[in-house]
C-alpha cells in the first residue's frame, strides 16, 4: 500500500510513525478474515503497544550495562543439582525488588555467581525495573574519582537511582577506608529504599575482615545480609562447562572429530 505523504506525515506526528511497519500486513490479515474496522484499529493499537514496549525494554537492558546478555533461561540449573533452583526462580518474579530486600550469591570462582546475577537483572528489566550492573573495582574506582573532580555526590546518584544495583566480584581485595566509606554509603542509603544483588567469593561472615574498621562494617552488613535472600552457590564450575574444550568435537569426514 502506498501512504501519501501527507498521512505518513501526520501519523509522524503523533508519533505513530510505527503504524508503517506493519500496516500492509494487517490489511492483508484484515481482508482475508474479514475483520471489521474495530478490529482492524485494536491489531494496530496492540500492534504499536508492543513496538513501545520492546522499545522501552531495549533501552532499560541498554542502562543496565550489562557485560554479557545472560537469562535465567539460558542457565544450566541441572549442571549443580545442590544449588536452590525454586529460590532463583521465584527470585525472578521480581517480588524481593517490590519488598526492597537483597540477594547474596556467593561461592568459589566460576559458579555462575555473574551469570544469575545478570540473569535476575534481566528480567528485572523485562519486569519494568530500572537496573544497574557494575564490577566492584569498577564501582570504587568510579566514586574515588568523584572526590578527586567534586563531583562524587553525583556520581552516587547514579548507584541510587536504579530499582535494582548488581556489584559483582565483591571482596577480592581488602577494602581502603575510602572504598569502606563508600561501601557503607551505598548500603545504608538503599537499606528498605531498594535492591542490591552482590556476588562474591567470601561468604559474609567473612566480610567483616575486608574492612578496616569492624564497626562500620557490622553496621552495613547488619543491613545487608539480614534483608537478602542468601544463595550459596557450591560445586564444579560452570565457566569450564561453558569454555569451547568442554564442547562435543564434531564429526567430520572420515569418522574423525574436530
């Protein structure tokens, strides 16, 4: 169907320029079944809710910064039979960000601790939260700079805005006093305001040592850990899994494999 310039003009200014991309298609859809014309408008109606959405979405995955697209669907929960499979699950219905709790994942190296942290931020995202994703030594790294150019209240604003922040790979090095600071800052201004999720490969418990100051440090983690929902995450690695060598070689010509 060829639009005149003038209707393709106006539907731009209504910003229903998206009505373009699937008119002919439901014309045809239309004539065929011989739809009525409330029928027609409703496939059209629903049709540029959907491009809207799908918009929005990509822009809150977009936010995110996300390192990897990882999904709860994509994750092997066969491969480490003792990990809580329910608990995740239910966990990516999104209720524990309604309830401003937080969720723990720790355990040794290569796990999946990233993987389900971006997987339970993706969905947040599909949910219509607002997520955050950021390495640890990428999180001090970026408010020690903030102190340097005075612009570290701002910068601060960007880890208390999202619905959900995920900081991963906390505790690989002892905290300075500054990142101590910081730390505490993050957990007490989010405490029952909205959600962490923090991986890590120290249990908790073990935290208190990363501080220099073990006041401090009872203080945030007394926020923190008594509000999470603790995902111990035990086992072989679910890297290695991934990694090309674990794959099955294919068969090529000759019965040899590659």
């Amino acid at each position: 169907m060829n639009l005149d310039h003038q209707l393709q003009a106006q539907l731009k200014t209504l910003k229903l320029s998206g009505f373009l991309q699937t008119l002919d298609l439901r014309l045809k859809e239309s004539q065929k079944a011989s739809l009525g014309y409330l029928e027609f408008f409703q496939l059209m109606v629903q049709d540029e809710v959907e491009r809207r959405e799908a918009k929005k979405l990509n822009l809150r995955l977009t936010k995110a910064s996300f390192e990897e697209e990882k999904t709860l669907e994509g994750f092997d929960f066969s491969f480490n039979p003792k990990l809580n499979g329910k608990l995740i699950r239910d966990l990516g219905n999104g209720v524990f960000i309604e309830k401003q709790e937080h969720v723990l994942l720790y355990g040794s190296a290569g796990v999946g601790k990233t993987h389900l942290a971006q997987a339970l931020g993706h969905q947040a995202c599909r949910l219509g939260y607002d997520v955050l994703f950021t390495k640890a030594v990428k999180f001090f790294r970026f408010l020690l700079a903030g102190r340097a150019d005075h612009s570290w209240e701002k910068r601060m604003k960007k880890y208390l805005a999202p619905d959900l922040l995920i900081i991963d790979d906390f505790g690989l090095t002892p905290l300075t006093p500054i990142q101590a600071e910081d730390f505490y800052e993050i957990i007490s201004e989010r405490h029952l305001r909205s959600s962490i999720v923090i991986t890590s490969n120290r249990p908790p418990q073990d935290w208190v040592a990363l501080f220099p100051d073990p006041v401090m440090a009872h203080s945030a983690l007394d926020r923190l850990a008594h509000h999470a929902h603790h995902i111990i995450m035990e086992g072989d690695s679910y890297r290695k899994k991934l990694s090309p060598k674990s794959l099955t070689p294919l068969p090529v010509k000759g019965g040899e494999f590659r």
